[in-house]
C-alpha cells in the first residue's frame, strides 16, 4: 500500500516538474520573439531657456492674469508663449506682486516719527521672481491718549437702583 502512494507521489513530481521546465520554456521563447525597439534619438535644441516676465493681472491689481515668456534660438519653433497665472490678493503689493513675506509683530511706537516698524523675511517667490531677502515697513501709531478712569461697573449699576427706589 505504501509502495503505491509512493510511486504516485514520484508520478506528481515528475509531472509537475515537466510543467514547470515546460512554462520556463514558452516565457524564454515569448522574449527572444520581442523586436528590440530602437531608442529614441534626444533632439539637441539650439533653444535658450524661458524668460517669464511678471504676472499682468486682467483687472485690478490682484487675481487672474497672465505673463508672456520668449526664448532665443535660430532653429526653434516657438520664441513667444502666454501664459496663465495668479497674483494673491492678499498679498503685500509695494514689495512685488509675486513676493511673500513673513512679518514679525509690530515694533514699539518710535515718538520722534511718530510711526512704528516691523520686518519681514521672504517666504515664497512665485515663478522666480526676483525678491529681496527682508523687507520693513512702517504705519503710524494709533493716537497716544491716556485712558479715562472708569467707575467700576457695580458703582454704576448701584448709583441706577438708588434713583429707582426714590422715584
């Protein structure tokens, strides 16, 4: 009995060796069968780089616009382009409309100018712009009065109660 489970096991080996030898077979003849595909020549372009000039925006001083781009070059089939771009509205436009600053808070009130300071770090330059590193700008301080003494709210509402009760 175990000479016949035995000889059915060497059967199962065998056969599934001869499959395997048999699939290594068709996957080496399914790749010698392959055309080599010739690479691709790169083209050497005798084309500079782009230059972007700054964002226009359509209307207004911020939001959609666009910017116009040329290159050089004798065999190049486009010197000019247009394209798209943005300008944050929300963004500090006396240092240039495609600079970011971070600002720190506002400095102390200088009382010879009568204004108060603070300086900003580039952040980010939209389409390489050109930005200076930090910036500084300054606003006028905010009227320098002293604050009128209060009564305190208690003394208000009590003194309110007393006209009450006598009218």
């Amino acid at each position: 009995m175990q000479a016949q489970q035995y000889q059915q096991q060497r059967r199962k080996f065998a056969a599934a060796f001869l499959a395997f030898i048999f699939i290594l077979a068709a996957v080496g003849t399914a790749e010698a069968g392959k055309k080599e595909k010739p690479e691709k020549k790169v083209k050497k372009s005798d084309c500079g780089e782009w230059q972007w000039s700054v964002c226009v925006p359509t209307s207004g001083d911020c939001g959609l616009g666009t910017r116009e781009g040329t290159r050089t070059g004798a065999e190049c089939k486009q010197t000019m382009k247009t394209q798209r771009c943005k300008i944050p509205c929300n963004w500090k436009k006396q240092f240039g409309a495609e600079c970011k600053y971070q600002f720190q808070a506002w400095g102390e009130c200088d009382l010879n100018t009568a204004l108060k300071t603070r300086t900003g770090s580039l952040k980010r330059a939209l389409h390489n712009a050109e930005c200076q590193k930090t910036v500084t700008i300054s606003k006028p301080c905010g009227k320098l009065t002293k604050p009128k003494p209060q009564e305190s709210k208690k003394k208000k509402k009590e003194g309110k109660k007393q006209e009450k009760m006598l009218d």
